[in-house]
C-alpha cells in the first residue's frame, strides 16, 4: 500500500504532527511505503482558477513545489491529511493543497456520474487537533472535506480527532491517542 502523507501545521513536531508521524510508523510497520511532505516546507500557490485542467490538460499546469506532490497523491491508495483546526477550519497550508485538487475532477464534474480522473480505491485518512475541549465544536470539517473528497474517488475515509490539545505537551497526558493512531494504521494496512 502506497500511501502519501501531508502534514498541514507549521508546527513540525506539534500535536496534527505527532498523531500523523504514529499512524505512519505503523503503517510502514505493516508494510505501507508512506512519502510525507511538510507542507508548509513548500512553496506553492493556491488554485489560480485558470481552468486550464478543465480545458486543455488532465493535471494541474502549475509548476511548483506541489506539483510532484499531487503526482503522488495520483498514485496513491491513501491520503493522511493531518491539520490543526485554524479558525474553525484547516490551516491555510493544507487548504491550499486541497484547492489544487482542482484538478482532479473532470470537466464535467458538477454533473458527472464519475467525477474524478483518479485511479484506483483510494482512502483518505484526516487528522484534526483543536485547542477547543467541545467535541461539538468544529466538528463540520471532516464531513465537508470527506464529501469532496468523495467525489475524487476517495470512497472511504477516517478520522482522528483530538480536541483540548493547545500545545503539543498536551498530548501527553492522551496515550489512548496514540493506541487510536495505531488501531487505525492495522485496520485500514494490515
Ligand atoms: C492561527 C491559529 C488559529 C487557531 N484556531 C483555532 C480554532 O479555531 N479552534 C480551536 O479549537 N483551536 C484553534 N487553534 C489552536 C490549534 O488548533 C491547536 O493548538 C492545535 O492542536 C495545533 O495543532 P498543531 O500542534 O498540529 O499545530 C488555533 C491556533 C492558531 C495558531
């Protein structure tokens, strides 16, 4: 299994990180190949709405960082998008990203039975942390990001949320986050 992992916060070792980094190791453990990116690494532009994918190419036809980026993700059996809630939403860094999915879906898209030009059953795998302690707060991000995802041939997708978590010493105190982490990698690897 091919599996591509996009860590979305700038914090490299903060608490959206630290779940993905569990969930890939296990995943490797079982066999997985994993290729990560840390977005905010990268330098890239968000969707220029140019049209050009739905109009003269299959892909997206910016060149940037992201462009191997969503080659992978093409190719890939799993996405792992691990993201801090900002502002009730993902960071802005894996937003992005996720508007250059544009090109994913065909001209047609509004209306197509198919809507992508992806290959293969894909599964996507998102991995929220809020400082918020309310479960119900934010809780409308994974079914939003789920349902587009869907329609790009993202038939299955989990999540791992972890709210009440400010700082990445927080998690400290959440072992059973980490067993959640692992549990999930063996269901959806092994
Ligand atoms: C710019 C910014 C916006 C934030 N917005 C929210 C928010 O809307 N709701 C919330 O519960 N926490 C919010 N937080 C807290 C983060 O979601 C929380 O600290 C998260 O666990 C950070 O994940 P990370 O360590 O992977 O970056 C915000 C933090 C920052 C820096």
């Amino acid at each position: 299994m091919n599996i591509v992992c996009l860590y979305g916060s700038p914090r490299v070792k903060g608490n959206s990180a630290t779940i993905a980094k569990k969930f890939c190791e296990t995943a490797i453990e079982k066999g997985a190949t994993v290729e990560s990116w840390v977005l905010n690494k990268l330098s890239f532009r968000g969707c220029q709405a140019c049209y050009a994918c739905k109009e003269k190419s299959d892909k997206c036809v910016l060149e940037d960082d992201l462009t191997p980026v969503l080659e992978a993700v093409r190719k890939c059996d799993m996405l792992v998008l691990a993201s801090p809630v900002y502002y009730g939403d993902v960071s802005s860094q894996l937003k992005a990203f996720i508007d250059r999915n544009f090109s994913f879906l065909v001209p047609d898209y509004a209306t197509a039975q198919k809507r992508h030009r992806l290959e293969g059953d894909k599964t996507l795998v998102m991995i929220l942390t809020q400082g918020s302690p309310d479960q119900d707060a934010f809780k409308d991000i994974f079914p939003k990001y789920a349902m587009f995802y869907q329609w790009m041939g993202f038939e299955k997708s989990e999540l791992i949320r972890v709210c009440g978590v400010m700082e990445p010493r927080h998690l400290n105190k959440r072992p059973e986050v980490f067993k959640e982490a692992e549990a999930l990698a063996e269901k959806l690897v092994g």
